[in-house]
C-alpha cells in the first residue's frame, strides 16, 4: 500500500482517512435518524457467500483503497446501529460521540496499559478514575485500589481470585491441592459469569451455592445464612459473597447491609457485582439503593452501559491496596524493572492477569470532562423517568401484563404481550405454552424488519418475557410509544 509511512504517502493517507471519516459521520447521521432501520438482516451463510461487492473471503494479493473503503461501508451496512434510538437488546447501547472521539485517539495512540514508560498519560489517568470511583462508592481513596479489565465478567473473576488469595495467599504458589473445599455464594439471579469465573479458577461450578431471592429477584439474607451454615456443616469451607446490584434481567438490587452483616460474622469476603447498577451511584436521588456498597471488600462496575462510555469500559475495585498486586504479579524484568527513571508504582501491569492491556480508561476520562459528574447524574434520571413512563404506559393497557405489578426499581421493566386469542384465557399450562412462543415470534418480526431490538427470555416458571432496559442517550418517549405499537402490530395475530 502507498499510505503513510511510505515516502510519498502522505497526501493519500490523508485522503484516504478523510473517506472514512465521511463513511463513519454518515453511518452516525443513519444512526441517529429513527426512521431508517437498525440493521440490514442477513442469516450467517448469506455473509459467508457474499454479497453483491462484499466478500468475507481473504486473499493472496492486495486490493485497492477503493475496495477497502466500500468494504468499511458495507460493514457497517450488514451491522447493528447499537446506537439507534430504538436498540433495547442490551444493557450496554447507545452511541456517545465524546466518547467514539476518545476511542479514536486511543487506537491513534496504540499504545499498552502496562507501563508508564509506554503510557505515561494513560496509566496516571487510570489512577486518577479509579480514585474518583472508589470515592464514589465511599471509600478512602488512599486505601482503595483497582484495575480497568475487559469487560464484567473479568471484572468478576478478579473479585472471586483476589477474595481467595486473601484467604489462602499459599494458593498462587502452590494451587488448589493445598486448599479445603472452598464454596462461595452468589443469588439465583446473579450473572453467569460467577459460575464461569469458578470454572476457570478451578474451585468448580459445583461449588457455587445459589441462594433464593424475593419475589422481585433480591437476595433473601436468611437463606444466605442458611446456606452458609449448611455448606459448614457439610464440611465446606465458605470464603465470599458475592451480591449483586442491578441484576440483569430484573435489575434487582440485594440487600447489601444485610449481606454486609453476614459477612462480617463469618468472615467472608463480600464482593458486588454492580457492573450494571454501579452508574446509579452517580445519581443524588437513586444511589441510595446501592446504599452498603461502601462495605464491599470488591465492587464491579462497568462504565461501558449505564454510564454509555463506548465498548469496553470496566473496573475492579478492591478496598484494601496492594492485594490485586500481592496476587497477581510475576515481576517479569524485561517489562517491570526496579532501576527505572520514574516511579514505579504507576507500573501498574503487574496488579493484572493480562500482559497486553487495551486503553479503557481516555474514553471515560473524556466523557468525565465533557459532562461532569452531574451530566452522567441527569442522563441517568432521565433512564429512570423513561422505565417509570413505559411502566405507567403498560399498565393500562390490558394486552400487557407487567412481571412485577411495582414501580420499576431500575431502567428494567419485563412484561409479557398477549395476543387477543390469548387474552381472557386463564392461566393454565397450555396457555403459557401458547405464551412461551408469543416474544421469540414478535422478536424474530423485529429483527428481520429491522424495526427495534428487544430482548426477552424465561425465568424460573415465567415462560418468555420482554426484558426492555434504558440506557441509551438517544431514546425518547416516542421511541417508547412506537415499541407499544410496533409489538401490537406485529403479535396481534399471533
């Protein structure tokens, strides 16, 4: 190729990047207009054949800039605008355009998380964000500690290995053979990743004890309790908790002081996953169900969905310093030498699992500038005015029926839609058969009309149910009106 760094390249560079900046402003444009579709829908071997000008296949010779740009174009075309106004799908969407100017200078920068040395702005930033968090979730800044990793779930499994390496520090050396039977508890609605984490740590799925919750998805502490002592009497060994703040289907939030209680009396480490739920700490009128936080040993929180930061942005939080570092690092001399010029505690690549670590943090410390805490404070009780309204909406309407018949407690609100024939028949097995089809049909219609994303699913004996959640910038009342609609039409003859 004749871009940059060849000798003449300079003039084609710059043409060359200015095509895709104008391929990436009219995608946006797209992106924002409600009117135009969320995606363009292809099944798997219709991308996998080819279509007309964009072919997935690679080959021996080079093509020309001509070709790569309608191929940039033609990416974007065969893919979903998560920015859209009407993407429910996940907790994390929207598109937030300081934070995509961040994400371009990051990879413009394309440097590494793991020394100073390579990263000198990027790690001190690092340590000022996390500062600013763990004040937040109110603990002593000077005390607390954490890491930017890649995504909840890593998040996660640092929580559960750190939990454990404070319990049993000879486990690093020697591994799992030295230990008791080590179990940890999490609540039914707790995510996946717990039990992923417990897979890969080698303390086993076996080993996670799911705890029952309320009727609105909370964590009952007497059956945590319970559980605990019965693990104990089995001759296991407890050592953490983990709670959850903003569960992902129902956007539950435990009892943390309860939990915390617990805790502190058999002395378990008590981690929250609040990778959801953590944005709400930034909100004066909403943090207060977070209220307990501040007593967690390890906090989750990924800034990548409440807070709508660009993909992927999260944190792990550790209250005490020094252990992510103590349990995670190998010292290795060609990376962390002691002679160095600077100071080397903002060599921060040893507290971490990874070696290579992608910048996280530039967009987030971007967006901070660009909003303050209070711009992320009004974005998020603007979420939480949106779930109240859908909420109000569907309670009127009698071909809906909400999950739970209260006030959402997040931007989560689960429903079911009945179709007329369904309407007035009791509940019954039979029904909820018929009912179980009604949301993965109406979704299907969605996603081939290009239309909106809308997740749904069962749990326990809830047959299929919408899940709608609110955080992405772009929505607005109307967006919501239309989805009403847009599920009438689509199930009413269902």
């Amino acid at each position: 190729l004749d871009l940059l760094p060849s000798k003449e390249g300079e003039d084609l560079t710059k043409c060359f990047l200015l095509r895709v900046v104008n391929i990436l402003l009219h995608y946006i444009e797209k992106t924002f207009d409600d009117k135009s579709k969320i995606l363009d829908f292809h099944h798997p071997h219709q991308l996998l054949e080819g279509l007309d000008g964009f072919d997935l296949e690679l080959s021996d010779h080079p093509e020309s800039l001509e070709q790569l740009l309608v191929d940039c174009t033609d990416t974007l075309k065969y893919g979903v605008k998560t920015g859209h106004p009407r993407y429910f799908n996940q907790l994390s969407s929207g598109l937030d355009v300081i934070g995509l100017a961040g994400e371009w200078l990051t990879a413009t920068a394309n440097t590494n998380m793991f020394t100073y040395e390579i990263a000198p702005v990027f790690t001190v930033m690092e340590t000022v964000l996390l500062k600013k968090m763990c004040g937040i979730i109110g603990w002593r800044e000077t005390e607390a500690d954490g890491i930017f990793s890649p995504g909840g779930s890593i998040s996660n499994l640092y929580g559960i290995l750190v939990a454990r390496y404070k319990q049993y520090p000879e486990i690093k050396a020697r591994g799992m053979a030295v230990l008791p039977c080590i179990v940890l508890f999490v609540s039914e609605q707790g995510h996946y990743s717990i039990k992923k984490a417990a897979a890969t740590l080698g303390i086993g799925t076996d080993n996670v004890i799911e705890v029952k919750c309320d009727e609105r998805g909370k964590m009952i502490p007497a059956e945590l309790e319970k559980n605990i002592l019965q693990a104990k009497r089995k001759g296991q060994t407890p050592f953490c908790v983990v709670a959850t703040a903003g569960s992902t289907v129902f956007g539950a939030f435990d009892p943390l002081h309860d939990i915390a209680d617990i805790c502190e009396t058999h002395k378990l480490w008590m981690h929250v996953d609040a990778a959801w739920g953590g944005g709400l700490l930034l909100s004066r009128k909403h943090s207060c169900k977070l209220s307990g936080i501040e007593r967690a040993d390890s906090v989750t929180w990924n800034p990548h969905k409440l807070m709508g930061v660009p993909l992927q942005c999260s944190a792990v939080l550790t209250r005490e310093k020094g252990l992510l570092g103590a349990c995670n690092q190998m010292q290795a001399e060609y990376l962390f030498q002691p002679d160095k010029v600077y100071n080397i505690n903002f060599d921060t690549g040893d507290k971490t699992i990874q070696c290579g670590r992608h910048v996280d943090v530039f967009k987030l410390w971007l967006m901070w500038k660009a909003k303050g805490t209070y711009g992320f404070e009004v974005q998020i009780d603007r979420y939480m005015e949106l779930a109240k309204y859908f909420y109000k909406v569907l309670k009127k309407k009698d071909n809906f029926k909400l999950v739970f018949d209260a006030e959402p407690e997040f931007t989560n609100v689960c429903f079911w839609y009945f179709p007329p024939r369904l309407k007035h028949i009791p509940k019954s097995f039979e029904r909820d058969q018929e009912l179980q089809k009604i949301a993965p049909k109406i979704k299907a219609q969605m996603i081939v009309e290009g239309t909106a994303m809308l997740s749904y699913q069962p749990c326990g004996d809830k047959v299929n149910f919408f899940r709608m959640v609110f955080s992405n910038p772009a929505t607005r009342q109307t967006d919501v009106d239309y989805l009403i609609d847009e599920i009438q039409r689509l199930g009413k003859d269902l």
